[in-house]
C-alpha cells in the first residue's frame, strides 16, 4: 500500500515539476528583461548615428573655420602689399583689390555656410541629449525588470528544488523495479502513468473496460497493481 502511495506522489511531484519547468522557460521577467535589453541596444545605435551626424557637422564647420582663416590671413597680407607703399602700377594695384574683394566673397560664402552648420548642431545636439535621457531611463528600467527576474527566478529554483527533494524522498520509497517501469512510462502517458482501479474500471482507459479485464483487475489483491491490458498504464487495485 505504502510502496504506490510513494509511486502516485513521484507522479504528482513529477507533473509540478514539469509546470514549473514550464514556468522557468516563459518567465513573463525575463520577457521584460529581453525587450528592455534590445530596447537599450535600439536606442545605443540611433545615438551612434546621431554622433556620428554631429561629429561630420562639427568637422565640416572647423574645416570651413579654417578656411576662413587662411582667407582672412591672405587678405591681410594683400592688404599690407596695397597700403604698404610697395605696390608700383596702377595695374598691380587694381589686380590686388580684385583678388582682395574675390576673396572677401569668398569668406561671406564660407561665414554664412558655418552659420548653417552651426543651425545644424543645434538640432543634433538636443537630439542626442533626449537619446541619452532615455537611455539613462531604460537603464534603470531595465535595472528594476533584472531585479525582478532574479528574485522570481530565485523563488523558483527554491522551489523546483524542494520538489525535487520531495520526488527524490518518494521514489526511494518505491520499489526499484517499479519505479524503473513508470520511468519507461512516462514518455507515453505523463502525468497519468499510474492510475486508480475504480472498482470497474481503469481510470486511464478512455472508455469503459472490458468486463474480462474489469474482472482480472478485481482478482489481485487490493494496493498492488498490474498493466492496464486495455491502455497499457499501471492500474493500482
Ligand atoms: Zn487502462
């Protein structure tokens, strides 16, 4: 009698087990873990796109600068040659403010070019400060749901231990040879390997027994137990 109450509770330690494998597998947590984590990682590569935006913008603006200088150099110099008593001919004289005024229209171009880059900087820095900020909130976010998972993970495996030492204590219970059977079992029947006669019939049948085989189960004596001949499970009298 003993021997298959130990052998109906590894089966129902069994069955739990499976749910909470179930349940360790599909962790809602660790769903929430997962879509934070590859939130986080959308948001690092706009910021990167974003960066590297700013970088090129940032670049072309000091390429432009120093342009600007080097014009503003040679303007100073054409200059100094214009007032400087040195020039000799009219000629010469009107050639340096020619070149003088190209160049100062050069240096309004580039001014006003570096007057766009800066508009554009604007933009791509607020841009970049508003990716940061949700960064820094998905982290924490994502700080919380890591929490959660290890606490309901850690639970769990509390848990699935436990039960493991329940099942453990129940089939040393159980006679060997038996154990080893509903072992072989299992794989066809789940959590229905063992099962009750009920007097007339095997509650793992699907339909009702034949009277001939509903008889020979009445014939053993009462806690043992014999192979269904119906559906193949053990049928404990
Ligand atoms: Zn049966």
């Amino acid at each position: 009698m003993k021997e298959m109450e130990s052998l109906f509770a590894v089966q129902e330690e069994d069955v739990v087990l499976r749910q909470l494998q179930h349940r360790k597998e599909n962790l809602h947590e660790a769903g929430v873990v997962a879509n934070t984590e590859s939130r986080l990682a959308e948001l690092s590569k706009s910021k990167d796109l974003l960066s590297a935006e700013h970088l090129e913008t940032i670049q072309r603006q000091k390429r432009f600068e120093q342009e600007v200088e080097a014009v503003e150099s040679r303007i100073s110099e054409l200059d100094g040659k214009l007032y400087g008593g040195m020039v000799t001919s009219p000629k010469e004289a009107t050639s340096l403010e020619t070149e003088i005024r190209h160049l100062r229209e050069r240096q309004n171009e580039l001014e006003e070019k570096i007057l766009e880059l800066m508009e554009e900087v604007e933009p791509q820095e607020r841009g970049i400060e508003k990716v940061n900020n949700e960064i820094g909130e998905t982290q924490k976010e994502l700080e919380i749901a890591r929490e959660a998972l290890q606490v309901t993970s850690a639970e769990l495996e509390e848990t699935l231990k436990e039960t493991h030492e329940r099942r453990e204590k129940a089939a040393s219970e159980t006679e060997a040879g038996l154990l080893k059977h509903y072992e072989s079992l299992r794989g066809a029947f789940g959590s229905s390997v063992v099962v009750q006669f009920d007097g007339n019939n095997c509650k793992g049948c699907p339909s009702a027994m034949p009277a001939v085989e509903a008889d020979r189960l009445k014939q053993i004596p009462e806690g043992s137990y014999s192979d269904c001949q119906e559906c193949g499970r053990i049928v404990v009298r």
